[in-house]
C-alpha cells in the first residue's frame, strides 16, 4: 500500500484506498442516466486488490482497495511514457484529447492486458511484482470495461480527473449525444498521508 501511495504522490496524486488501518471520507453525486450506470458498473468496491509478490514468499501480501476502473486507467496512463511531456497529474479540457488517443492505441498492451485479465503490475520485476488485481473478473466485467472505454474515448465525452485540494480530488464525466446521457461525479477524500516521501 505504501509503496502504491508513493507513486502516486510522485504524480500529485494518492491512491484512494481503503484498509483496515487507514479510513477515509466519500461522497458521491450520480443520477440515473446511462453514464452513471457505465460508471458504476466499474466502481467494483471491496473486489480490487494491490497485490505484492516477492520471491520470498513470506512477504507477499494482498490488500483490499476501493478502485472505481476508471482510476486505474487514469494511473496507468498518468505512469507511461509521456511522448508530448503534458502534464499528467488531471485530465482536463487541455489534455483530455491525449488521454483518449491513448485509449484508442491498438498497441496499447496495458489497457488490453487490464481488460483481458482484470489486472495490472506497476512493477512486474524478477524478485519483486506489485499491481491492482480485480477478484473474480468475468465476461460480465470484460463487457463492462469495454463500455466504460467506449464512452471514454467517446468525441462528445468530457473528462475532469484532478485534485480539488491536498485532500480532496474528484472524477466527472459528462456526455449528452444520443447513445449516451448524463453527468457521473464523484468527490473523494483520500487518506492523509504525512511522509510519502521516506517510501520512494
């Protein structure tokens, strides 16, 4: 979990977990229009995990998370490659065109891999390999992030993904054409963590 903080401290953002150890505030603001039952369909709740593995066994743990999909591919791509070097940390009206076009890359082997297994590893090194693995994942999910990618990348779709303040960000999409509808926002308080920094 930690280390998972880390990285996206490293990008201006933190994870929106949730543990035993650590709790957090939520609100949501969805109403009932396609876009919002797209959007929940991959909120997932108690069924995403950061999974690290370790060559020795004994250190390997699997800690429950609170990942809505649509944060795992803003961090996936917040993390890559940045060949036009934009800033990463929100996606707005500035950058949300990049975002897309990523989506859409047929050689894009994160989001496929993320689809096809419902997982994904930050870090997938010979001694060590950490990630967010989605339980149970099926045909049901595999349908459900296809749609959730198709609105994404969508031309009339407009993505706001950024912080609010240092311990608030929020997710809103909006898109009124005619095969989707309606506004999805949420509004979450992540954990206060005080020193990121000693865990890079």
């Amino acid at each position: 979990m930690k280390k998972l903080i880390a990285i996206f401290g490293a990008v201006g953002f933190v994870a929106t977990s949730a543990t035993n150890v650590i709790s957090f505030g939520l609100t949501h603001k969805n109403d009932n229009s396609v876009v919002s039952e797209i959007m929940k369909s991959t909120e997932f709740n108690e069924r995403s995990y950061e999974v690290y593995e370790y060559n020795d066994s004994s250190k390997n743990t699997k800690e429950s998370m609170e990942y809505p999909m649509i944060e795992t591919v803003f961090f996936i791509w917040s993390l890559t490659d940045n060949k036009n070097e934009e800033s990463r940390d929100f996606i707005s009206n500035v950058n949300q065109n990049s975002f897309k076009k990523w989506l859409k890359e047929d050689e894009n082997n994160y989001i496929k891999n993320l689809k096809e297994n419902g997982k994904h590893y930050w870090t997938n090194d010979e001694d060590e390999k950490n990630g967010i693995e989605y339980e149970n994942w099926n045909e049901q999910d595999i349908q459900n992030f296809e749609k959730l990618i198709e609105l994404l990348i969508d031309k009339e779709t407009n993505l706001n993904i950024g912080l609010i303040n240092d311990s608030k960000f929020f997710i809103k999409v909006e898109n009124k054409n005619d095969k989707y509808n309606g506004t999805y926002t949420k509004t979450i308080k992540p954990p206060k963590i005080l020193n990121v920094l000693q865990y890079i």
